[in-house]
C-alpha cells in the first residue's frame, strides 16, 4: 500500500511537474511566436512606409521640377510676349501707315473677289453665248433654206412690184407739188417770228427799265428805314431821360419832405407831456418807445414818433448809455441769430426772417447812415469761413436768398411799404382812418410811409454778391469732390475689359455691362448733395442750376479726357462708359425735372462721343451722316480726333473710311488757317447762371410774420424786440 501511494503521488508530482513544464513552454513559445509576428509586422510597416516615403521624395522631387520647368517656360514665354508686345506697340505707333495699307489690302482683296466673280459670270455667260450661238446658226441653215424657196418665189413677185412701183412714182410727183407749197407757206411764218422777236426785245428793253426803277425805290425805302430806326432809337432815349428825369424829381420831392419833417421834427428839449399831439392823448396807457428813436451814434436823425411820454430830467449821458447798451444787446441778438442753427418752419428759414423783422423793427431800412447791414454781412462771411462745408453752405444760400427775396420784393412794393386794410392790435387801432394805413412786411410796427436810403440798396447789392459768392463756393467744392471720381470713371477695369472681351464674338447683339463702384459711388456723391441741399430747403431753383453745373463739368471732363487719353477711345471702354450715362439717366428721371432741370441735355458732348464709338459699321457712313445724326453737337475737328484714336479691341473693327478721314483733314487744316485757337477741347464756364430778377421770379414769396422768435430772446428784456410770442 505504502509502495501504491508512494508511486501515485510522486506520479501526481511528476504530472503536475510536466503540466507546469508544458505550461511554461506553451506560454514561452506563444510569447516568441508572438514577438516574432510583431517583428515581421513591424518590418512589413517599415518597408512600407519606407516605400512610401521614397515615392513621396521622388514625387516632391518630380513635382518639384516639373513646377521650376513650367515657371522657366512661363518666363521664356513672357520674355516672348513681351518681345512681341514691344514690336506690336512700335507697329501700332504707326496706325496710320499701316490702316492705310490694311485699307488698300482690304480694297484689293474686294477688287480680287470682284474680278472673280466677274470672270465667273463672263465664264458662264460665254458658255451661254456658245449655247445660243449654235442655236442660231441652226435657225440660220433653216432660214437660208426658206430663203431659197422665197428666192424663186421673189423672181415671180418683181414683174408685179415693177407695176407698183411706177404706180408709187406718179405718187411721188402729187407729193412734190405739195411740198413746193409747203415751203412757200414755211417762209411766211418765218417773216412772222421775225417780228414777233423785234416785239419780244422791245419788251425786254420795258422790263429792264422798269427793274432799274424797283432797285431805286428799294433803295429809297432802306433809306427810309435807316431814318425810321433812327427816330425810333433817340424816342427811346428822350424816353429814357423822361424817365431819370421823373425819378430826379421824385427824389428831389422826397427829400423835400424829409427836409419838412426834421424841419417840424421837436427838439429833445421839448419831448415833454406838454408838447405831446393831442391826437395821442385819446388813448389811456403807457406806450412803449419806438425803437426808431434810439438812434446809433453813426446814424443820421430820422423822422420819428414820440408815442409814450419821457421822463423829466433824464440827461443825455444817460440817454447815450442806454442806446449804446441797446445797441450792444441788437448787436448780440444778430450774432446768435447769424452764428445758431435756428432751423426751419414749413420750409422756411427762421434766421433770415427774423433778421428781416429785427432790421424793419429797429428801423434800419429808413436810415441814412446804420452798422447794422455791414455787421450782418460781415457775420455771414464769417460763419462761412469758418462753418463746415457740407452743412454751412446750403443752409446760408437758403437764408441769404430767403432774406434777399424778402428786400427785392418789398423794395418793389412802394420802397419796402405795402398798403393794409386790415389791422389788429393796438397800433393797428392808432392808424385807422380816412387814409391807408402802410406797414413793414412782417412787423407789427406802423412807420411812416418813407423810401429805402443808399444803406438799404447797398445792403441787397452785398447780399446778391453773398448768394453768389456762396453758390460759387458750392459749386467749386462739388466740382473737387467729384474730379478724382471722374478720373476713375474714363476707362474701365481691366477685369472687366477682359470679360467684355469674352462675352461675344459676333459684332452684332453687344450686351451691355453693369456699371462698376466707380459709378456706383458718383451716384453716391449726388444722392448726399441731393439730400444736404433739400435737408436745408434750398430753393429748387438753385437745386436746379447747381446740378445742370455738375452735370456739365462731368461733361466736360470726361469729354476732355476721351479726346486726350488714346486707351479711352476703344469700343470697350466706349460701352462702359455708356452705362455709367445710362445710370446717370435713371438718377436725373427719379430726380425729377424740378431738381435736375436740363442735366440730361448737358451731357450732349460726351453722349455723342461714345455713341460714335460704340456704333458699328463706322466706314459704311459718311461725314454728313456722322454730323447730322450722330455728332451734330461736335465740331469736325473733334469727330477727326475722336475717329483716328478710335481702336476697336473687341472685334478688330476698323474706324471711318479713308476718305472722311482726307475730308475732314481739309476742313481741319482750312480752320486752322482761319481761326486763332485750335483747340478742340471744352472750356468750363465759371460764370453765375443767374441773376437778382432770376431769384426773385423762381423763389416763392415768404411771409415772415408766420415764423416765431426763437427761445433766446427771453434772454433780453430790456431789449426793443418785435413784439410776438416766444416760441
């Protein structure tokens, strides 16, 4: 038993021990199989990925090359081009020579494809001939054939013709015999016409006679009407004096009156209650000073009303102190009024009325001596110095030019004096009677019926020269603004001449290419000068006349600029810039003929010019075509500048023929022999397109009675201010 259980366990030792042994062999073999698998998959990786990494530095080394091999042929080709570019602008620098001779190759080639066609209709019409030649040699046989048979039957006919014939001869003799008589009655008509032509030269000899008297009588009667202008040309003139005559008188009359006034004018001493007029002592209350009264120590005495009684033992130093602070507060009320954007009502400009009530209230329109107009314009001139552009200008031309048409009306009316039926208020109630009442325009204070004095008719000329001044400002600086825009506009990009160039090959059916920014942002530039000018309510009359002045130097420059430039004178850049214009059209209609006026028609030049370029068929029409109906505005010497830069770099076309051009050589030449300046290109006019009656009939009448004071003039009680709610 003991051997038994010996020999199963160490049996069981032995099978443990050899399992174990397996295990271990197992896992040892499994682990170098396994390191051997990653080893040879590791390699596998490596040799591929070696594999691809020499075919990537091949293939970078191939495209490498390939690349360095296409730039080398690029430059060799540029270098090529470049060559022949260099000798294609040589041979285009001789046009000229070479259209002519293109020209004359072109007419051979038609002459070739004429003659050819000649000889093929001569070749088809002699194959033809031939036809009908043998035609007729056959007809021929078959007459001579008949002839023969008519031959014999002729011989049989001549014995009776022989009878016919002495017949016709006896025939003969009767018709001679009448002839005879023919020629006898022959000769008496001509004895008739003989006479009747001494008769004829008799007439002539009347008829000359009696147009050498018409010729005198006409004569007689030019003299006559040389004589009739004259008598009318010295009534004109005796009119004329009549008339300075008549307005001497008048101002002689005025001055007389003013001469009684001051003569009856009270002195300061006797400006008491008991010298007042009874008419003013019906009515119970204290009045307020008229403001006529405190007159400025630079200023003439004018004829006055005392309204309101003055207080005893008021000295004269007292007195010339208040005016000089009534003065200084006026003085400051206009700077705010000039220097503060007050605005507008209803579209009218509150400072200009306000300045125009301030001046009729403060009686500055019947002074012979004031300050207050040259420190008005001498204000505007310095806002205008020193204001921004953009909002300075069209706000003061709106006030000056609302403030110039309130002068000029009013100034028309009777010296600044309309007559009113209907007053209210008190002072309203103070005139009423048996004769008008007059009153300033706007003002609620009765002055007496007196002319404007030279201060006042200077004051409108310094204005007139203020809107002008201010309208030339506006239009100098659009035009600055708008030059480098312009620039621009001439030619057309390159990208888009390129694909221009590539949107059809067929002369025919050119589609039109949208406009660039350029234009886009001169569309631009007159939108916001549209809006600056109505934001400001300038009057649509200068609105008007300042875009028919942009217009016309967009016009001129671009026109100047096509003349000047030979790359803009191509078929292109000719389509390019007519859709800028067309643009420019769509702006004017949507702007209406109230703010645009005539622009359209001020681009007259230019329209034509580019029309010329971008017609086809250009040898086919000639000069009279060219003038009349498509160029009627240029000169000749323009179109010949236009038509030998003109190059067509689309389709290749060729400009006008040979001979328009020699025909408007000679015109060219021959004017140049006769007229001073050669210049064929524009000029711009720098002048003011209006005049003073122009803004009075355009801009419409203003009532400034209508506007109220603004806040400010709280500030200044003790001033003498138009008497009016505050706003």
């Amino acid at each position: 038993m003991q051997k038994y259980a010996k020999c199963w366990l160490l049996r069981h030792k032995y099978m443990q021990l050899r399992a174990a042994s397996l295990l271990v062999q197992s896992c040892i073999r499994g682990f170098l199989s396994r390191q051997k698998f990653l080893y040879w998959k590791e390699h596998t990786a490596a040799t591929v990925i070696q594999a691809h990494w020499r075919m990537f530095k091949v293939r970078s080394i191939y495209h490498n090359r390939q690349s360095r091999i296409i730039k080398i042929q690029c430059l060799w080709r540029q270098k090529l081009a470049k060559r022949e570019f260099r000798r294609l602008k040589k041979e285009a620098n001789e046009a000229g020579a070479l259209r002519l001779a293109k020209s004359k190759l072109e007419k051979q080639v038609e002459d070739l494809t004429w003659r050819w066609q000649l000889e093929k209709k001569l070749r088809v019409s002699s194959e033809e001939a031939k036809l009908l030649e043998i035609s007729k040699l056959q007809k021929i046989v078959e007459s001579l054939k008949l002839e023969l048979d008519a031959a014999k039957l002729a011989t049989v006919n001549e014995c009776n013709k022989n009878i016919l014939l002495e017949r016709q001869i006896e025939l003969s003799a009767k018709e001679k015999s009448a002839s005879e008589k023919e020629i006898i009655s022959f000769t008496e008509l001509k004895s008739e016409s003989t006479l009747l032509k001494s008769s004829l030269n008799a007439l002539e000899e009347k008829n000359s006679s009696l147009e050498q008297e018409l010729a005198k009588a006409k004569e007689d009667g030019s003299k006559t009407l040389v004589k009739l202008d004259q008598v009318e040309k010295t009534c004109l003139q005796l009119q004329q004096d009549l008339q300075s005559m008549q307005e001497k008188f008048l101002n002689l009359e005025n001055e007389n009156h003013i001469l009684r006034q001051k003569a009856l004018n009270p002195s300061p001493r006797s400006n008491r209650p008991g010298f007042v007029k009874p008419f003013f002592d019906k009515f119970s209350g204290a009045l307020v000073l008229s403001s006529a009264d405190q007159k400025s120590p630079y200023e003439s005495p004018t004829p006055s009303k005392f309204i309101a009684p003055l207080s005893q033992g008021f000295s004269d130093s007292r007195r010339t102190k208040s005016l000089a602070e009534n003065h200084q507060v006026s003085f400051e009320i206009l700077s705010r009024c000039i220097k503060e954007n007050l605005g507008f009502k209803d579209g009218k400009p509150v400072a200009a009325c306000v300045i125009y009530r301030c001046l009729l209230h403060w009686h500055a329109f019947e002074s012979e001596r004031t300050v207050y107009f040259d420190y008005v314009i001498e204000s505007i001139n310095n806002v205008i110095k020193e204001g921004n552009e953009d909002a300075t200008f069209p706000y003061w031309l709106s006030n000056a030019s609302a403030l110039l048409c309130l002068l000029q009306r009013n100034q028309r009316s009777n010296g600044f004096l309309t007559t009113s039926s209907q007053r209210s208020g008190l002072n309203g109630r103070l005139m009423q009677g048996s004769k008008p009442s007059f009153k300033y325009l706007g003002s609620d204070d009765v002055l007496s019926h007196m002319e404007a004095k030279y201060p006042a008719l200077l004051f409108k000329q310094q204005l007139t020269a203020c809107v002008e001044k201010i309208f030339g400002l506006i239009r100098d600086n659009l035009k600055k603004e708008i030059s480098p825009l312009l620039g621009q506009c001439i030619q057309a990009p390159k990208n888009q001449r390129v694909h221009g160039g590539k949107l059809s090959r067929a002369p025919s059916g050119v589609p039109q290419q949208s406009p660039s920014s350029e234009w886009d942002s001169i569309i631009k530039f007159l939108d916001s000068l549209m809006g600056r000018l109505r934001g400001n309510h300038v009057p649509s009359f200068f609105i008007r006349k300042l875009t028919t002045q942009v217009f016309s130097f967009i016009n001129i420059q671009l026109f100047n600029s096509l003349l000047l430039r030979r790359e803009c004178c191509t078929f292109t850049n000719g389509e390019y810039v007519k859709s800028g214009l067309a643009e420019l059209e769509k702006w004017i209609v949507n702007a209406t003929e109230e703010f645009a006026g005539t622009s359209w028609h001020e681009l007259n030049y230019i329209r034509q010019a580019v029309g010329f370029l971008v017609i086809h068929q250009k040898r086919k029409k000639s000069l009279d075509e060219i003038k009349q109906d498509l160029c009627p505005k240029l000169t000749v010497r323009q179109i010949y500048r236009i038509s030998t830069m003109y190059w067509d770099d689309k389709y290749g076309t060729q400009s006008v023929s040979a001979e328009v051009v020699a025909q408007m050589r000679e015109i060219v030449n021959k004017d140049s022999q006769s007229l001073s300046s050669n210049s064929f290109l524009l000029d711009d006019d720098l002048s003011i397109p209006f005049s003073t009656e122009d803004v009075y009939m355009a801009i419409p009448a203003i009532d400034p009675s209508d506007i109220e004071l603004p806040e400010f003039f709280s500030d200044y009680p003790s001033a003498k201010l138009p008497r009016q709610t505050l706003k």
